[in-house]
C-alpha cells in the first residue's frame, strides 16, 4: 500500500471516529510524524496531500528542509 492510500484510509478513520464522537472531522489536524524517514517521503506524503509533519530532533529537520525544497 502506497502513501496515497494509506492516507486516504487514515482521512476514513478519522471521519467515522469523528461520526461516532459528533465531531466534525475538519476539526482534526492528521500529523505526519518524520522521525527517521527520508526527504523522499515526506514530499511523497506532501504530494498526497498531507500538510503537518512533526519532526522531534531540530537537526534532522534542518536537513530535511533542505533536501524537500530541492525536489519541491
């Protein structure tokens, strides 16, 4: 399974969990975490239309802006 579909299965979840809590699913914010995946990926990811990454190491997302605003 690729990044797209996976990221339309994740938006399924989050709108039926959102159904079964009354909540309107655009109230969640889906956050892609980036630790220890590539720059590929995550422009991979982006492309599928994610828009909130979360990296926890400073360095590593230094890099990372980086190598995306090469391919981006």
């Amino acid at each position: 399974m690729n990044i797209d579909d996976k990221y339309v299965v994740v938006q399924e979840r989050i709108a039926n969990a959102a159904a079964r809590s009354n909540r309107n699913p655009d109230e969640v914010t889906l956050v892609a975490v980036t630790k220890t995946w590539p720059a590929e990926t995550v422009v991979a990811g982006y492309e599928a239309g994610l828009r909130n990454f979360g990296e926890n190491r400073p360095e590593e997302l230094s890099r990372k802006l980086i190598e995306v605003d090469k391919i981006l």
